[in-house]
C-alpha cells in the first residue's frame, strides 16, 4: 500500500456519509410512501470513468451495477458539463426495471468529470397500462406501456427540461405525486455533488484520483484474501419459480458455481437456463448480475466492500435471450427486481451451503403478494381523486445461516432486509385504505438448528371506494427451502376477506378488485431453516414458543422439545427427560423411514 492507511479510511468513510446523506434526503423529502416509509431507493457514488466507487448501505439489487447507468450517460452524450442531470430507466441500457427511475448527476472539478452522483427509487407510478409498476403477463415492453427514458438529459444548468417533464407529467396518473419524488431525486443527487465537490476541493483532484485506485486495489485484495480460505470446486445449484402463465411448470434456475482459491477467483455461471419468456419476469442484464452475485456475497462475506475493485474477482457469465441473463428489446423486465430475481438470491446462496458446511444460507422468501400490493383507487376525502402507490405491509421470513436464525423483518431477498415496512397509521391517514391485520404467522418458519424467521398475516382494504391490488406472488408451489437437514418455509399464500367475515382463496399473480368492507389478505412465507431441528437449544426452543412464533405441538413433533408445565408469568418450564426421549424417537423413526 502505497497510500496512508489512515487518510484512506478517511476518505472511505467520507464518500459512504455522503451516500447516506444522499438517502437521507430521499428519505425526508419523496412524496410517495414508497420513498418516505418504505426506502425503496439506493443512492451510489461512481469515479467519472465509471467504476462503482461507494454504496453504504443501499439495496443489492440497486446498487451492484449502478456503474451501468453512468456508462450509458457517457456512451449517449458527448456534451456533458456541470449542472446537467441525467434521467434513465432503461433496462436494456443497463438499468434493473422500468419502475426504477435514476438521477445521474456529473460532478467536475478544475474541468475534469471525478464523479457522478446517482439517487435510483421504485416510482409509484411509470404510466404502465395498469396501474402497477409490476406487469407479469405483458408479453413485451410495448404491453407494459410505460414511459422509458434512455439516459436523458433532464437538466441543464440546474433546471429542468420542461419538455420532458411536462410529458412525464401527462402520462403519468398521479403526476404531482411522481414530479415530488423526482424533485426528492434531484435534491439527493445536488446533495452528493455538493458533498464531492467539496471533498475534491478539500484533497485536490490528483490525491482524489490515488485514492480511488487504491481503494478498488484495497477492495479487490479483501475479497481475494476471503476466496482464498475457501474449498476449491465446482458445485450447481437449482431453483424454480412458481408455475404461471407461459410457464405452466415454474421457471427453473440454474447456477453453476466455480471457486478457484489459487487464482482468488469465483466463477458464476447463469448461461444453462431457458430463453427469455413473452411475459414481465425477464431478468435485466443487470438484475442477472447484482442477484447472482448478491447470493455470493450473502455466503461467503457480507462485509467486503461492494464496488468495482471487488467485482474484478467475480466473473459471471450470462447468454443473450436468455431469463436470467442478457434480454434483447422488446423483452419485458418489469418484474426484474423480484420473483424470478429473488429466486436467482436464494438458489446460489443455497448451492454454496449445500456444497460445504459452514457457508451460504437457506432459501428466504421471494416475490411480492398481495402484503405488498400495488394498490389504486379514487380517495373520496380528496374529491374522488386518483390515487397509486405500492404498500409494504408485510414480513417475509428470512433463511437461517450456520450460526444465526433468520431475520423477522427481512422482507425479501433481493433486498436483504434493508428497506423499510410502512407505518400502518400513516398509510391510513395518507390512503384511503384500513389495516385489518399485521401479526406473525406462528409455525411458517423453516425448522432448524438454526431456524428461518416466521411469516407474517396480514390483511387491509379500502375504507369507502373500491381497490385494486396488483401482486405477483412466488412461493405458493415452491415454498422456501431449508438447507443441510433444515426445513422448509410455509408456502406464501393470498386470500380475500369477505364483508361476512368468510376467507376465500385468490389466485398467486393478479390484480384484484377488492370492494368496501372487504379486506386482501397475505399469508407470507417465513424462511428455509439450517441444520438438523433435533440439534436446536432446547431453551431457544422454548423462547420461540413464548413468543409465539412456533406452537408446543411444532415444538414437540419437528423440534422434539416436551414442556411440562406453564408457569404463572407465562414461561414454560422443558420436560427434560420427555425431551430426550422425544428427540430419540424422532430418531429412530428416521431410520426406519
């Protein structure tokens, strides 16, 4: 190394509090509950040739591959000057789905391009032909219907591009809602270009330029360093999605894995899977490469810097036409960042945990039911005004791991559990929607040494007028798998709540008409479980079971743990020699099995 340690660390440090500030912004002023409760956004700060520099803590799925976007900027302009800002979504030009729109800010210091700023967040609304940012049965990006915007200049000198904005505007069904979110993007992006200016102003462009050469250096020497601890080998792994619409049988994924600790390398190789399918589940090129490359990070160490130094040692190979690699246009993607996406996380994660104890994880949960639902509307407080935003209501259980049990509040894979679930009493003071229900779902963890967190029940409708709720459900056929002797989730499941009080099942990929006085519902799948449940502390058993996330009666057939008695303060108190006799009887009919 080269440069000071020290001043190194200080820089990092600085750049990931420039990224949060960036969130910070986002956070406090987007106007649509998927920004301001449910932090579906990530802010990234990538060098002016475009390498990825620094993400603090935004979602996987976001940011790995975020250099993509500035690349196309650069690739499409050759006028690029301080005060522009740059809008793209385009999923063939390296964004992950049309929903998610990007504010590309260049930052120049003494005339050179240093950085670029970029602040990506879901859109409650990107004017599909349904009133979804989720469209699984359009069967190309025309049936979508969506505005796309190429990586286009949306400012020039601080000001906006009227043109554009008024088009946005007119497409769009809640226009003032989405034209706040995108002065939320702006703001972000203008919040880190203040921030790097001044750190260039303060460092100078040319120990600026040292420095990020050797954090890549530093990043890339981490990341080497943990692939050398590993066993070498080849190992495979296979997922499916549930069957649906031009997949009567599921989506099967396949990952073929190659780590070679000599050369410090990982191998992740996605090109034996089908072709792309006419509907909305194809994998962008950069959602195929950020959830691929997510389970690896999950399994092997999730501390490494995610930047483009780190990604020299990982190769993934991807196919073109293909439904986890390279669409070609029109391919719809717009469900690119989930499902399909989400089942790519779990299924590498769980190869790496089936092929060597101690490493990956089990199989979280996957998709977006009804729990998170886009929902639409007219709000009779407002004049029958529209409205659209996504919800985020539910918990879905994540896998357990060698050493810990699954996260409760994980929410889904792709994000691993870094956003947020919305506030029930702000969403039904801000919506027309009441909450009938958010509790968890005892027994829907996957069992294991290390269990996966319990599901959770949720139910909510409109308050007077009439709902829809568009969802994309997985995990209905194929619940989350356990790992090495773990159990398996509760499957993920939609329901409807009648006015009389009556339960009736709806299909696991719609958009549902939900009437006054009736409630959807979600019954959300908790995550795989990880190592034998025989093996489980009998006491982590008994505290599972205190708070309800598992019953006596699970506790006694999966886990083997016998309670003798409930004490007065609500404790239970472990039959300790009915335990063993238990988990030896549950042993032996193994055996005979």
């Amino acid at each position: 190394m080269s440069f000071d340690p020290v001043l190194l660390a200080v820089i990092a440090n600085r750049l990931d509090t420039i990224v949060r500030e960036m969130e910070n912004t986002l956070l406090r002023s987007g106007r649509s509950a998927v920004l301001n409760m449910a932090r579906d956004f990530s802010c990234a700060i990538i060098t002016g040739d475009n390498r990825l520099l620094a993400s603090a803590e935004g979602l996987p799925v976001h940011v790995i591959g975020m250099e993509k976007l500035a690349k196309a900027v650069s690739d499409l302009h050759d006028d690029i000057r301080p005060g522009d800002a740059y809008l793209h979504n385009d999923p063939y030009l390296g964004n992950t789905h049309p929903a998610d729109h990007v504010i590309l800010v260049p930052v120049f210091h003494e005339g050179k391009h240093l950085f670029t700023a970029a602040a990506k967040a879901h859109q409650a609304d990107t004017g599909n032909a349904l009133p979804t940012t989720y469209m699984p049965y359009a069967r190309d990006i025309y049936e979508e219907g969506g505005l796309i915007f190429p990586a286009i200049r949306v400012q020039r000198d601080n000001r906006d591009e009227a043109d554009v904005i008024r088009m946005c505007k007119r497409r769009i069904r809640v226009p003032d809602q989405w034209y706040g979110d995108y002065l939320a993007m702006v703001g972000s992006a203008r919040i880190g270009e203040a921030g790097l200016s001044d750190l260039a102003r303060r460092y100078g462009n040319d120990l600026i330029e040292r420095f990020v050469e050797e954090w890549f250096d530093y990043s890339e020497r981490r990341i080497a360093h943990v692939i050398s601890q590993m066993p070498a080998g080849t190992f495979f792994g296979h997922g499916c999605h549930d069957p649906f619409g031009p997949a009567p049988d599921g989506i099967p994924i396949n990952v073929k894995v190659t780590v070679d600790p000599v050369a410090g390398m990982v191998e992740l190789d996605l090109t034996d899977n089908i072709d792309c399918l006419p509907a909305g589940v194809n994998e962008s090129e950069t959602c195929s490469t950020n959830n691929v490359m997510t389970g690896m990070f999950n399994s092997i160490d999730p501390d490494i810097p995610h930047n483009s130094g780190t990604f020299r040692r990982v190769k993934v190979l991807l196919r073109e036409n293909c439904v986890v690699g390279i669409p070609r246009f029109p391919a719809s993607c717009s469900v690119a960042t989930t499902n399909v996406g989400e089942r790519l996380v779990v299924t590498t994660q769980k190869a790496f945990a089936d092929a060597w104890d101690g490493y990956g994880l089990a199989e979280g949960a996957c998709g977006i039911g009804p729990a998170f639902a886009v929902v639409s509307g007219t709000d009779w407080r407002k004049g029958d005004d529209p409205y659209v935003n996504q919800k985020f209501l539910g918990s879905q259980g994540g896998p357990a791991g060698p050493e810990y049990d699954g996260w409760i509040t994980y929410g889904n894979s792709v994000t691993n559990g870094l956003m947020f679930r919305d506030s029930v009493e702000v969403d039904e003071q801000k919506y027309p929607i009441r909450v009938g229900e958010i509790r968890v779902r005892e027994d829907s963890e996957g069992a294991g040494r290390r269990r996966g967190a319990p599901g959770t029940r949720v139910t909510f409708g409109p308050k007077r007028n009439e709902m829809t709720a568009a969802y994309v459900t997985d995990g209905f056929v194929y619940p989350p798998r356990g790992v090495r002797g773990g159990g398996p989730a509760a499957p993920s499941v939609p329901f409807k709540v009648l006015v009389d009080g009556s339960e009736v099942p709806l299909p696991p990929i719609s958009a549902e008409l939900i009437a006054s006085g009736e409630l959807v519902g979600h019954l959300l799948s908790g995550g795989g479980g990880y190592g034998d449940p025989l093996d489980r502390e009998q006491d982590m058993v008994r505290l599972d079971v205190e708070a309800r996330f598992v019953s006596v009666a699970r506790a006694r057939d999966i886990y083997g743990v016998v309670f003798s008695h409930e004490a007065a303060d609500g404790t239970l108190h472990i039959d300790l020699l009915g335990t063993e006799a238990r988990r030896a009887e549950l042993r032996a009919a193994r055996r005979t099995a």
